[in-house]
C-alpha cells in the first residue's frame, strides 16, 4: 500500500541557465535557443544539499552512464523546454565504495542488499558476531569493524542473510570485496556518491501534471546505483507500477516530496521525482505517466544541451 504521511518539501536548485528544446517523436533532437530560461519565477527556493563551488576542483568530473538524462515529451506540444544540470562531485571515487547484491528475484531496492565500505563506527545496535569479530545489527544494517575501519551491509535479506553476506566480505585496495554465498550475485560495483548526477527540471504545469503533482517543480535524472540503492533500504519504499517491463520503487530518497525510479542497466538509476502535492496514489500515477513520456538522452545530446555543471558532494538523500 502506498504511504500518503506528510512529507516535508525540499525545494531543488532552481537556476537560471540556456533551455533546452527537444522535439517529440522517435528521434529526440536538442538544440540550444537564444536566451535564458529563468526557472526562479516559479517561486522562492533555497539551494540543496551541498552549495555550489565558486571553481571546479579536483579531477574532470566523469560522464554519466547511458542513458545520460532523460527528457520528458508532451505529445501535444511540438517542442518542450527544461533546465539541465550536471551535480558533480569530483572527488566521489574517493570516498566510500559500495558492492550491490541481488537474489535472482531482486531489482532495485528488493531482495538484495548493499555492502559500503568504509563507514563510521555505529552507535546503537544489537551485538551480533560477524565471522570472529563483533558487529552491531540495527534498522536492516549489520555494521562490523575491517581493514581498520567499518563496513556495512544494508538490505532485506533478514539477518541470518545479511551475516552470511557480511562473513564473506574482504577490503581490497580500500574497496569492499565480497564473495557472495549461493542465492546472491553481485549486480553491480561503485562509489557510494556518484559522481555525476544529470538532471532535466520542468515546472509540473509544464508537463500537464499540476492537479495530481501541485504546482511545483518535477525532475528527471539519471545516476549511479550505489548510495540511492542503500538509501532505499534505510527509508520506506514500496513498489511501483512497472515501467517497459521493469520494476520500479516509490520513494522519497533524491529529495522532493518523492520518486519514481527503476534501472534501465546495472548499476544506473534513472528517476523521476517531483516537489509539490503530499505524495499519495494519484501522485505516484503521475509519476509513472511522466516516466511513460521520458525518453532517454545520449552523452551527445545532453552536451549539445548546454547544461550547468554544479560542483557538490552527491551525497544520496
């Protein structure tokens, strides 16, 4: 059953930056136009998560993974206009690295789990052995000392699963390892932030869904799997309608009032999210007619977009 609690709005970076116009039909073209699309007219938003640099530091901040971005199309409106941003953290790799497991029934954020490395120490939990040493479990997580720091294994294996995982669990180089008992397969390795983060922002009136989204501002975006996957496990989730024969999650994790995501390849996830209405039935039916709509952008297409690169730390929310 889908929850309808009152979930606070988190307003998303709004920005002034060139539009990007993308016919509707088989073939997706963009091209920049002339002027300057100000999205700040759809009312007063404070900056998210991380505040922007004042200068790129660190190393080039990488591609995304195809698809890179989605657009949403209107089949009544010959050309569409959004706002693009590419959320780079430039020193994700850096950071801590995730392992994602899945049981042969799993998709994303079901019937698998998240190994990171590393973590900080927790405080609260259960005492529980992890192989010879002493670990915590708590809110489906077991956190364990390793390699002189902590890991972590989150999911909805239950806790005889998730030791199993976590006995198995080696760190290599500073990167989790795991070895994964019979039942699971590692679906996908990488840093716990992406590194790029790209997003398309459209005001929901624009694409015809205010009555069940209100008027506010509705997102597509295209990211790693690793700490949105681990976020799942650690928020209340549930199933959405399928999407082109693929499972997708409802949740609030990407900020706004919630999301729609499913992962169009291993290891990449793809969403559409929105801040407005409380999130309810209508506004996850909503959700998914707009992610019927989006179309995917190649690495070609969302450059020739012009979009405004925003140094932060991705951290998944």
């Amino acid at each position: 059953m889908l929850y309808t609690r009152n979930i606070p709005i988190i307003p998303r970076n709004l920005v002034a930056i060139p539009g990007l116009v993308l016919g509707v039909g088989d073939n997706i073209r963009g091209r920049i136009v002339a002027g300057v699309l100000v999205l700040a007219a759809l009312g007063g938003c404070t900056p998210e998560r991380t505040e922007a640099a004042a200068a790129p530091v660190g190393p080039t901040c990488p591609s995304a993974p195809e698809p890179a971005g989605l657009v949403i199309v209107r089949a009544d409106r010959p050309l569409h206009v959004a706002s693009g941003l590419d959320r780079c953290d430039r020193l994700a790799a850096d950071g801590p690295w995730t392992v994602v497991l899945r049981a042969p029934d799993g998709s994303l954020g079901r019937h698998g789990a998240v190994v990171t490395f590393p973590v900080d120490a927790p405080r609260l939990g259960q005492p529980v052995a992890v192989g010879q040493v002493r670990g915590l479990i708590a809110d489906r997580a077991v956190t364990w000392p390793v390699a002189g720091g902590h890991a972590r294994i989150r999911g909805d294996l239950g806790q005889a699963g998730l030791l199993a995982v976590a006995a198995r669990v080696t760190v290599v180089d500073g990167r989790p390892a795991v070895d994964p008992p019979a039942g699971l397969t590692v679906a996908a390795d990488g840093p716990y932030r992406p590194p790029t983060v790209h997003e398309l922002r459209y005001g929901a009136t624009e694409v015809g869904e205010q009555a069940a989204l209100g008027a506010g501002l509705v997102y597509t975006g295209v990211s790693g799997s690793g700490g949105f996957e681990d976020r799942l496990y650690a928020v209340d989730s549930t199933e959405g309608p399928p999407l082109r024969g693929r499972p997708t999650v409802v949740s609030t994790v990407s900020g706004g009032n919630g999301t729609l995501a499913w992962e169009p390849a291993p290891g990449v996830v793809a969403y559409v999210g929105y801040s407005g209405a409380l999130l309810g039935a209508d506004a996850v039916a909503a959700l998914h007619r707009l992610a019927v709509r989006s179309r995917p952008l190649s690495d070609v297409e969302w450059r020739a977009a012009g979009p405004q690169t925003v140094d932060q730390t991705n951290e998944p929310g």
